[in-house]
C-alpha cells in the first residue's frame, strides 16, 4: 500500500517515528510531500533528511501561516501522479489550502486514493467573516474527505453536530516514548 503523508511537524525525523514503523514492519511504502522549511512566529525548523522514508520536497505558498498555506500547484500534481497513491493522509486544519489543493489534485491524478484527515479542532470557531470564509472552503473539502481523525472526543462530536457522516475515529496524540522519558538518578544535580 502507499500512503502519502502531509504535515509540516514531520519536517523533524523524531515526528516521523509512527511512519518509520509502519514501513519498517508492514508492507507499506510511505512518502513525505514536505517543504523545505517551515518558518514560524517563533521558530524555523529545517528539513532533517530521513533514513527509512521516502521524503518529497515541495516549495509551498505562505509558510508559516498552516491554514493558508499550500504547495507549488503543478509540482504537488506532478508528485500525486508519479507516485499513485492508495491513501493520502493530511494533517492540517479541515478548511486548510492544502487540503483544498490535495482534493483538486486527486480528483485530477490519482481518483482512486482515500483521503484522511487528522484534526486538532475540537472547538466551534467564532461567527467572524474570516471564520465563514474558512467554513465554505470546509464545507467543500469535507465533501471529498473519507476519514477523519480527531484528536479527542470533543472534536468527533463536533464534526458529527456539522453533518459529517462518514467514519471519524479519536486518536489522541499526546503520548510520550517510554524509551525515551524513564526515571533517572539526577540527585548530581542538586
């Protein structure tokens, strides 16, 4: 199977853990539509070059700002279709660009993929212009979506309140690497 994933956090190899595992111990092959760089109010974090996953570089359109920005239009389409995936697996705010760009590059290239998105929206948005404009390009892109991922409960019984019929599963995401986090002696400390 061929799983595309899309999210700038996977930018550093520690976040891409989950998928590292999933094409080391079943039969997947996964590839990374990343940028190069993701400049943030507080922070830029650079692409770290990845031992086991595939990792496509793409320039993108207003960096640094998630909901709004989105990849060069005919590289993201020429990388959909070379790659011809069975999943395509975003990471981004349900009424993002991105995912608006990704569903208008599916229909195009590669029809037959499903497309999961994994949300942190757990919360009605305010009843602002800006919010409505965000709830149209929402409306139509979860149209197109096949699964959603939300982060908690909170976020499933909102989407389900919006009309959303299709599958949504709760996958929390706030865990920690028991190899990594153990107790240690830091009484040298003191």
């Amino acid at each position: 199977m061929k799983l595309v994933v899309v999210w700038q956090t996977y930018l550093k190899e520690i976040n891409r853990d989950k998928y590292n595992i999933l094409q080391k111990e079943n039969n997947y092959a996964v590839t990374l539509l990343i940028m190069k760089c993701w400049h943030d109010t507080l922070f830029t974090a650079w692409l770290e070059e990845s031992n086991i996953l595939n990792v496509e570089q793409l320039p993108i359109v207003a960096n640094g700002i998630e909901p709004l920005y989105f990849f060069s239009p005919r590289k993201c389409i020429k990388a959909l279709k070379r790659i011809q995936p069975d999943v395509i697996q975003i990471d981004n705010p349900t009424w993002s660009l991105v995912l608006l760009q990704l569903i208008i590059a599916k229909l195009l290239v590669c029809k037959k993929a499903k497309l999961v998105v994994f949300t942190w929206l757990n919360m009605p948005y305010p009843k602002t212009l800006k919010f409505g404009l965000y709830r149209v390009i929402e409306t139509f892109n979860m149209f197109f979506v096949d699964t959603l991922i939300c982060w908690n409960n909170d976020g499933k019984r909102l989407f389900e309140g919006r009309w959303y019929e299709k599958p949504i599963h709760v996958l929390p995401q706030l865990g920690v690497d028991p190899k990594f986090f153990v107790k240690k002696d830091v009484s040298y400390i003191r």
